[in-house]
C-alpha cells in the first residue's frame, strides 16, 4: 500500500460540491496513464481506449467527496452555526477541531456542543440525546471579524492527520478516498485491455449519488463497478451477524445495499476472479446504506452494475479505519476485473 498517496488522498478537504483539491490529486495520480475531462457537476472522467475497436465500455466510480458541513450563519458573538452535507451521527462530533475553509484559507475552529458542562448538568439534562442543531463553531474571533473572514457556505471540515497502527491506516474520510486510491492503483495495474476504461473521481455521493448518476448518464457504459467502503463491525459488543465484514479478511464483493442488487452474473465473476488469482476476500450483505453503483444502475434501460468494497471500522467517524492487505486485495481484483471485463456475458434470456 502506497501510504503517501493514501495520506494525500484523506488529508484533503473536499466535501460534497466542493472537490476541486481531489480533483487534482488524481489528475496528477494518473497522468501518463488516461485522458482526462471534467464535466459540469465536477466529476473528473479518465480515459483510457481499450484495445479493440468497438469495445464495450467499462465505468468506474469512486467518489471524491467527504461528509462535512457548510456555514450557514454567523451569530452576535461571531459563532458559526452549521448544515450538515452527509449522514453525519452527532455522538461523533463532540468535541472535535475541524478547520474552517474561506477565500483566504483555512482557518482553525471547535466544533462544540451547546450545553452546561457536565459539573452544572442535571440527571435530566444529561440523558438528552445530542441534536446536530446544537453544534456550533468556535474560531476566536468577535462577530465582526468572524463576518469579514468567512462567508455563508464555507466548508467546514475535520481536523484529523492520517497514522497507521501496524497494517491499520487510519484518517477522516477514509470513506471514500480509499476507493479512489483503489481505483487509481487498479488502473495503473492493470496491463492489456480490451475494454475501453472510464475510470471516474465523482462528486456528491454523499448527498445522493448525485456524481454518478450525470457521469453514467454521459459515458452510457456496458457495466459500472463502483468502489468504496463498506462495514466492518468486528468490534467489540457486536455480534457476528451483524459484522457485515472484517479487517483483514480481504476485499468485499458485495451482494446488495440499500441502493442496488449487483448484478449476480458479475457478483459471479468477480468471485471466479478473486479464486482464480487467489486474491483474498469476503462477501457483503450491507442492509443499509448505497455507493455510486445504485446512481448508474438504472439510467438508460438499466445497466449491469457492481460494487467492490474495502472493509472499513468506525465510518463516518473521524477514524475510519482500513486494513492495508484489505486495499491490496481490492486493488488486485480490480485490477484483474478490467483486464477481463470484456469476457462478462451479463445479459438475460
């Protein structure tokens, strides 16, 4: 695992609709290697032509953007109060540095809860459930100079440098910029293929699979295998039914989300692939929750569509957490699939 590009690709900001510093990550990850467009959403499209003419067309999707917020208004005492851009579990976001993002740069802040503190609580007070409307941003600064140095819809987003723990790697936003790192690796590794490739950096997933679905619309491809992270609850107080995946086990070759029923012929082809090539993985039953595959899946007639995952503890926390063999593997299946894309008979009779 190339732990510098995995540590550029978490250590960016870029929350749904605000990309641009991604973007260009990866335009720069795979120059050489495709040609390159963005389209008016944002979603940068890398292309790569296949080695026969006529070729079928194959669409990756990873998407670019984080959960985070916007800035929806400065009070009296210059205190930013905020809109939340992704399903965000407010038990996750007390106490948290975050950095605000304005014309001039980011700047520092505290995302803080609005409440006594625990000292001058009563019982009552203490049981209630955090509401995200009681978050606010601390930047140090009066409502005067607040206003002139941010605007309404900054970006506000995580504070947080990646680590790793052994072969753990640990980062905000590991959702979703491991798959792009996955789908960039993959690209680079596959050798011949027939396929002309499309591999896509999408915008605005977290709000709605909004990239995908313009980029699908556009390309109009054969089948789109989109990457990103799935469950893994192998954590205490959880039981194994409900782990959906573990670290270290491999890449996921997913059945269903919320969003979509991957098509079972490329289920199977992938899961003849990893076989094959002795690739390690697990299979995912995710009862909750969607990837760019479910934006795609039903443009133009419907379009075969499948979803490779990397297992992922504490998502949509600031400690989303992956397994380095996890992301190897997922980049090896990948990698072999568009060698082979062009053997997947995915049709009905």
């Amino acid at each position: 695992m190339n732990d510098k590009l995995l540590a550029k690709l978490t250590e960016a900001h870029g929350v749904p609709g605000q990309e641009d510093a991604i973007r260009e990550i990866v335009r720069e990850a795979l120059k050489g290697e495709c040609e390159f467009s963005t389209d008016s959403m944002g979603n940068l499209i890398c292309f790569r032509q296949g080695s026969k003419k006529n070729a079928k067309r194959l669409m990756l999707a990873a998407h670019m953007d984080e959960i985070g917020f916007i800035v929806k208004f400065i009070d009296d005492k210059g205190f930013l109060r905020l809109q939340t851009l992704g399903g965000w579990d407010p038990r996750q976001m007390f106490s948290q540095r975050v950095f605000v993002h304005t014309a001039k740069g980011a700047i520092n802040g505290l995302l803080t809860y609005s409440t006594k503190p625990k000292h001058l609580l009563s019982p009552e007070e203490a049981g209630k459930p955090a509401q995200i409307d009681n978050f606010f941003v601390d930047i140090g600064m009066d409502a005067k100079e607040a206003k002139k140095s941010v605007q309404i819809g900054d970006m506000v987003t995580m504070n947080r440098t990646y680590q790793r723990m052994g072969k753990l790697a640990t980062c905000k936003c590991m959702d979703d910029r491991v798959a792009v790192y996955v789908m960039i690796e993959a690209v680079k590794a596959a050798k011949k293929h027939e396929v002309d490739l499309y591999a896509v950096a999408t915008v605005q997933e977290e709000i709605g699979l909004r990239g995908a679905a313009a980029s699908g619309w556009s390309i109009k491809p054969d089948m789109v295998v989109a990457i990103d992270i799935t469950l893994a609850n192998d954590i205490p107080g959880i039981p194994d039914q409900d782990q959906i995946t573990r670290l270290g086990e491999g890449t996921a070759i997913k059945i269903m989300d919320s969003s979509l029923l991957c098509h079972p012929k490329m289920v199977s082809h992938f899961r003849k692939l990893a076989e094959k090539h002795k690739i390690a993985h697990q299979i995912e039953v995710l009862p909750m929750g969607g990837t760019d595959a479910g934006g795609v899946q039903r443009l133009h007639g419907g379009i075969p569509a499948f979803t490779l995952s990397v297992p992922c503890r504490y998502v949509h926390t600031v400690n989303e957490t992956v397994h380095a063999d996890d992301v190897d593997a997922s980049v090896a299946l990948l990698a072999r699939y568009i060698e082979d894309a062009h053997n997947g008979d995915y049709g009905y009779r």
